[in-house]
C-alpha cells in the first residue's frame, strides 16, 4: 500500500545528535562503490524508494531492466526503504556527504533539506521541453525560492468516500461538499444515529488536513515575507469552526491523540460516516471491512468557499553530493517520463504528474458496469485539472503547522480563547 498521507515531519534539531554514530559507517561504504565504479568503466545509480516492495517489486524489476538496456553505461542499484525509517536515513546520509543518486520523498519533507542546498538545481539540468511536459502546477510543488530541486512524480487526490447506509440513517440526501454543509450534517448525523459525521486529526506530527481546510476556507496562512498572515478574520473563523465542532461533542476525543490512520479505522468499523482520504484506501476497506465496502460511496473532495481542492504530491530528488548527476537525472526523468508514469499510475491506483499521461482514456472514461475504483479514478483525475498543493513549501512547515495545532488544540480543550490561540500561534511562528 502506498501511503500518501504526509509522514511524520522532520524534528531536526533532535535527529542531528543522531548523525556522528553514523558517518563513519555510512562513509565507508560508499568509498567501496565508488572505488568498484571506477575499475569497472559502469556507473552505478543507487535508487531509494519509499516502501514499495514487495507490492512493486516486478514493475520496478522491469523498468530498470528496459533503463539498463537502453544506457548500458549505467547500473540501477534499487533501495526500498521503510516509510518509518526514510527521514532518518535520507538525513544522515546527506548531512555525511554519502547520499543516494536518487530518492523518492514528498515535497513537504524535501523542502525542509532543500532550505539547506541538499539537492541538485534541476532548472541546469532539465530542458525546458522536457520540464513543460509536466504539470505546470505540480512541478511548482517541488520549487524553493524560484529553484526547482525536485521533479514531480505520482500524484493523489482526496475524495470523500461515504457510508450510504448511514447517511440514509440520518436523513441526508446529499453529501456535504463544503465544511459549512459538513459542520450541520455532523450535528444530524449524531442526533439521528449517534455515530460521528468524520474524524479528522490535529496531532501536530501528522496530516496537514487542518490547514489546508484553513486554505480552503480563505485564510492565508503565510504573507510574501514569511510571516504569519492567519491572524486574520479568516484564520479567527476557522480555528472557532474547528473549535465549535469539538465543543458540540461532534468529534470523537482522540482527533487530539490520533493520527490519520485512526480515520480509516473507524470508517472501517462504521463509527464514521464520511472519510477523507485517497482512492488507493478503497482496496484496504474492501479487504478488511468488506460489509461497509458493499455500501461505499465517492463524492468529490470537501472544501470551503473558495472552491480549492488539494493535491498530494510524491516526488524525486538528486542529491547535490551525488558522484553520477548526469545518470542520476537521466534515471530520474526515465522513471517519470509519460510511459512509465501511466503504467505506473494503473498499477498503483495512483494519478500520473505528466499532461500526456493524464490525458489517457484510462482516466476519463467509465465502463457501463464501472466498479467504486474505477469511479474513484476518473473522478479524482477530473479534480486534478484544477487541484493545488495549497500549504506553502518552506523549510520549516513543520514548525507552522505545530503552532497552529498545538494552539488550536489549547482552544479545543478551553484553555484559552479563540482569539488568544490564534494571536499565540502567529507569534510563536514569528519568533521561531
């Protein structure tokens, strides 16, 4: 299963203490390859990836093959990684001058070494022919300060998924598409079966759900300065939303503790009614919970009054210290080139980042007899055309998004004003 869900953020001040156990092992090591490299006249790529074995293993066997054969002067060296482990390998790796050739991260994390020269200015070494085949809004994505350091690669977006029984239960025809509607189905929902509406998480550490509702609903996290710009009307609306909607008992006590897994887990044991959550999560509720699959439903991704809608982005980036940038960029661009994104896409329930690979007839026709998967598909493609990645990308976003939850959390639980949360989690911003 491919989570596309933001990992857990980078706390650098803590994992650089980790460093100097490592260095010297992992230096090693790479000294060895690069003397092999150099006897041998092959240069060997060396490809890290976010657990993707064994579900890929074949897919990725085959399209290092067909690389290979087509650069016999390069080698693929293919890594796979536990997702939990990555942040902590990537680090040491880069921070001793030993890193990979290439790696698939989010641009979420990515920035945050991007902010420190980690990875390799692709605007030298990607043609302007080759960058325009993308995207335009999703290569954004992976930009820091007007430098592209990362090409975009798969891509998801939210839907809601639903339980048709028991919105009948509660007497509801339509599902909720903007949080104002969501707010009073909640309240129906509970009084009529006394389930909850939905779980959304405001651990610090997990899904940045919260903000981008915060986008959603107009407030401009961020002014051109950097500073905080939620001390707004906007941003004071949004904290009482989500505020009010604790207060009312209309959302279970652990969205304070949780993560975004527990989300899934009670959509799967029918104590939700709504999720939001990507398509690739239809094949686990179908396997694990196969009673509310019979019932599942798709609507379209929830938003505020602006309309916006939020796209997940997975990416790759080449490391600066890389001995091969040549090869490196060579394998990065094969790996997303339209081809290999589209096969990719089809086998992973994942949505390509290329416009010719998007624009395939896998993603926009429906079979008469069309499974929720098949929906789920044409229908997150379709919001695609107009999805964004609406948190801004900077170095430390880890840092705003604890001040807005921790704060937030604090007015959830009363312990200060609405007011006082939002003008606390500017400040301590600010003056990070």
């Amino acid at each position: 299963m491919i989570q596309l869900r933001k990992f857990k953020q980078l706390v650098a001040l803590v994992l650089l203490g980790l460093l100097t156990t490592w260095i010297v092992s992992c230096s090693t090591g790479n000294v060895s390859k690069s003397t092999k490299q150099a006897t041998s006249g092959v240069a060997t790529v060396e490809f890290w990836t976010m657990q993707l074995q064994p579900q890929f293993t074949d897919y990725f066997k085959s399209l290092i093959a067909n690389f290979e054969s087509q650069n016999p002067g390069i080698k693929v060296n293919w890594v796979d990684i536990p997702w939990a482990a990555m942040e902590n390998k990537i680090l040491t790796a880069v921070s001793a001058k030993t890193p990979p050739d290439v790696v698939n991260l989010n641009p979420g994390f990515a920035s945050q070494l991007a902010g420190r020269n980690a990875w390799l200015d692709l605007d030298a070494k990607v043609p302007n022919d080759v960058r325009s085949s993308y995207l335009p809004n999703i290569w954004k994505v992976s930009t820091l300060n007007g430098k592209s350091f990362g090409i975009p690669w798969y891509l998801t977006t939210r839907l809601t998924i639903y339980n048709t029984d028991l919105l009948k239960q509660a007497g509801i025809n339509k599902v909720p598409a903007t949080y104002g509607e969501l707010a009073q189905a909640a309240q129906q929902i509970k009084d009529k079966t006394g389930k909850y509406a939905f779980f959304v998480t405001f651990v610090p550490q997990d899904s940045g759900e919260v903000l981008e509702s915060f986008v959603q609903m107009g407030v401009n996290l961020i002014d051109a300065d950097g500073k905080a710009a939620f001390n707004s009307a906007q941003g004071k609306a949004a904290f009482q939303y989500w505020v009010d909607l604790y207060k009312k008992g209309l959302l279970p006590k652990e969205v304070l503790t949780q993560g975004h897994r527990h989300a899934i887990d009670l959509y799967q044991s029918g104590e939700t009614v709504l999720l939001a959550s990507g398509p690739e999560f239809l094949k686990t509720i179908a396997n694990n919970a196969p009673k509310i699959a019979q019932v599942t439903g798709v609507a379209p991704q929830l938003t505020g009054d602006t309309g916006k809608k939020n796209v997940a982005v997975m990416n790759i980036v080449i490391p600066r210290d890389t001995k091969q940038p040549d090869g490196a960029v060579k394998f990065a661009l094969f790996v997303t080139n339209d081809e290999n994104q589209l096969a990719f896409a089809k086998a992973a329930n994942v949505l390509p980042s290329t416009i010719k690979a998007l624009s395939d007839s896998y993603f926009k026709d429906i079979p008469a007899n069309a499974s929720i998967i098949e929906k789920a598909r044409v229908l997150t493609a379709k919001e695609l055309q107009h999805a964004e990645t609406l948190t801004p990308t900077l170095k430390d976003f880890n840092k705003l998004q604890k001040a807005i939850y921790e704060n937030l959390q604090a007015a959830m639980l009363g312990e200060k004003t609405v007011d006082k949360a939002v003008e606390d989690a500017a400040q301590e911003w600010n003056q990070r």
